[in-house]
C-alpha cells in the first residue's frame, strides 16, 4: 500500500505539472509608485472623433458609395468647385472615421497620434492621404485637427476578381497617423478642490488604498490620507506645498507602497495563453487526466473489372479506417494545498495542450478546489 500511494503521488506531481505548461506567472508583489497605479482626478484623456476622405487610393477606394460621393461634392464646394455627384468617380477616395485620445493639459499646438478607418467598402488605405479633417469631443466642440498621409502596416496585394489571387497581411484598411492632429483648443482639467485632491486607483481594491492612505500619511502625517472607498484615496495637500501643488503630485507619486493582487487567472482561448497571480491556492483535490483520439482516415482507390463483367467500366472504390488511441490518465490526491508557484513547478512535466489545461482548470473550478476567480476571455 505505501509502495503504491508512494507511486500514486509521484504520478500526480507529474500529472498536475500539465496544467500550467504555458502559463506566466506573476511574481510576488513588490513595491510599486502612486503614480503608476493611480490617475488623479481631472487629469483624465477624453475621447475625439471625425469624419474625413482619405484620397490617392489608385482604384482601391469606395464603390460609388452615395455618402461618399456626397462628402466629395461638399469637399470640393469649399474650394468654389460645383458638381454634381452624377459626375463624381469615387475609386480614388474612401470615407473614414477618424478617433483619437487627447490627454489632460496638452496646450493649442501639440500633436496626437489619430487612428484612420475606412467606413465603406473601400479595399485598401494603402498610400491615401486624409484631407484636413476637425476632430470632435463629446460636447460637439473641435479641439483638434487631422491631415497627413496613412500608414497602414500591412498590404493588399493580388489580381483578385473570378480566377485572381490576393494576398493580405494585417487589416489595409485601418491605419494611423503618427503626429497626425494638431490641438486647437485646451481641455479644462482641474485637479485640486479646496486644497484637496483626489486619487483614483487604476484597480480598485479596499487594501491597496488603506495601505496607499498609510503610505502617505507616514510621508507627510500632516496631509491627512484617507481612503473613501475600493478606488479612491483623498488628500489633504500639506502647508508647506499650498502654493505648490505641481510639486506636490511630483512627490506624491514617488511614494512607494506593495499593492494587493486578486486570486485571479485569465485564460485567452484564442491565443492560448494562461496568466495566473501569485495568490492562487488550490485545496486538497484529487486529479485524474486522459486523453482520447480518434483518427478517421479516408482512401480512394480503383477497381478495374474483369473481362466477364457487362458494364467494362472503371470504377472508384473508397475505403475507411479508423482508429482509436486511449493514452493512460493518472489519479492521485494532493494532500497540501500548493501555491501557485509549486502548482507551476510540479506541473509543467507532462506536456499536455493548453486546451487541455483550460479543461482542467475548469473542473478544479466547479469542484470548488481552485480558490481563485477564473477569467476566460
């Protein structure tokens, strides 16, 4: 009985170690800064959008598209031009959308990357440039302005059509421009209310704000940190920096503290990636893992008939076979909880896929042995 319980765990830590062959593992948690994990309140990016043509497309644009041959004749009326959409080819031009993010307190003249893509059936950005374009915010108003020629990152190459080729890498139809707006007008942003500011946590979580609200009371005892809830964290800006509060947010975002993580693992069917924190635990479970295939192989082969047969034809004979393999499964209990770097250690041997570990780490969560929250994208 030893010798075989002895046999049963040695089969189980090499069977466990499946479960995480490609997953990452996130390290214990080491100090990080205030400004990296939190954003101040007021100093928050807001969103813009607009709508443009992009042009110099060489046949790749929209099929006559109405809305399209509308934005061209309204386009080309601006520079006294008068036309009639009837006489208007729109293979040349695309319309577009475009979105960019504009950050707190960037002033009139500087520039944002704008993201540019085709709304219509448009094949290709590839070479197009987009005509000055006024990009809006939520409140209707223009605070900057897109032009430039789109890099895409990719290419759509081919004849195409009944017999053609194509080859396409990336999406041709959605590009960036770097650099590509100019900010005509200011964002409001203000940041400190009756000398007092407010920090708002990237990840919301009741312990890393107390210890957030520790941290910089044990800096300044005078600032009066407190933590109202999961994501916020008030602060009483100290005497000495009344009339420095830049300054002030420079040293505040210094201050170091070792935030708290979530028992969590994400798993990402489409890539196959797994990524588990360090706080993962898994109780006192028992596994058992096998993998069945089955293999159907189809052949076609030629009957040639003998000189008696009356139809004389040749004639196609498919045959079938399948096969089944059952690979042995392993079945043991893990007496002590592990943590998840010992899971990763004792796990990583066997060599199973990763839908298989998703597999597994689904059944540890409907057993209830997986203390964690499992995520699956």
């Amino acid at each position: 009985m030893n010798k075989a319980r002895r046999t049963f765990d040695s089969l189980f830590r090499r069977a466990l170690g499946c479960v995480l062959a490609v997953c990452v593992l996130v390290p214990a948690a080491r100090a990080a800064r205030v400004k990296d994990l939190t954003l101040v309140e007021g100093g928050r990016d807001n969103q813009l959008v607009g709508y443009g043509l992009v042009v110099g497309l060489a046949g790749d644009g929209d099929s006559n598209a109405a809305a399209t041959l509308r934005a061209v004749q309204n386009t080309l009326l601006r520079y006294g031009l008068t036309v009639s959409p009837q006489d208007i080819k729109s293979k040349n031009v695309a319309a577009v959308m475009i979105t960019a993010d504009i950050s707190a307190f960037l002033k009139p003249g500087a520039r944002i990357d704008v993201t540019v893509a085709a709304m219509g059936d448009a094949k290709s950005l590839q070479g197009g440039v987009l005509l000055q374009t006024p990009l809006l915010g939520a409140d209707g108003r223009v605070y900057a302005v897109a032009q430039g020629p789109v890099a895409i990152g990719g290419f759509l190459g081919g004849a195409g059509g009944a017999g053609g080729a194509t080859v396409q890498k990336n999406h041709p139809t959605v590009g960036n421009i770097s650099n590509g707006a100019i900010v005509e007008r200011e964002i409001p942003a203000q940041f400190v209310h009756d000398e007092t500011l407010r920090l708002l946590l990237h990840n919301p979580d009741f312990t890393s704000a107390a210890r957030m609200a520790d941290a910089i009371n044990l800096r300044w005892p005078e600032a009066s940190a407190q933590a109202t809830d999961a994501a916020t964290v008030q602060v009483a800006i100290p005497t000495d920096y009344r009339a420095r509060h830049v300054a002030f947010l420079a040293d505040l975002g210094a201050v170091e503290l070792q935030p708290d993580t979530h028992a969590r693992i994400v798993i990402n069917e489409r890539t196959g990636t797994i990524v588990a924190t360090s706080t993962v635990r898994v109780s006192q479970v028992a596994i058992a893992h096998g993998a069945l295939t089955i293999t159907v192989t189809s052949n076609i082969g030629v009957s040639q008939p003998n000189a008696f047969n009356s139809s004389g034809t040749t004639q196609q004979v498919q045959s079938t076979q399948t096969a089944v393999n059952e690979t042995k499964g392993g079945f043991t209990v893990l007496n002590e909880p592990p943590t998840i770097e010992r899971l990763a250690a004792a796990l990583n041997a066997l060599g199973v896929s990763t839908r298989d570990m998703m597999a597994i780490f689904q059944s540890l969560k409907r057993s209830g042995a997986l203390q964690a929250e499992l995520i699956i994208n």
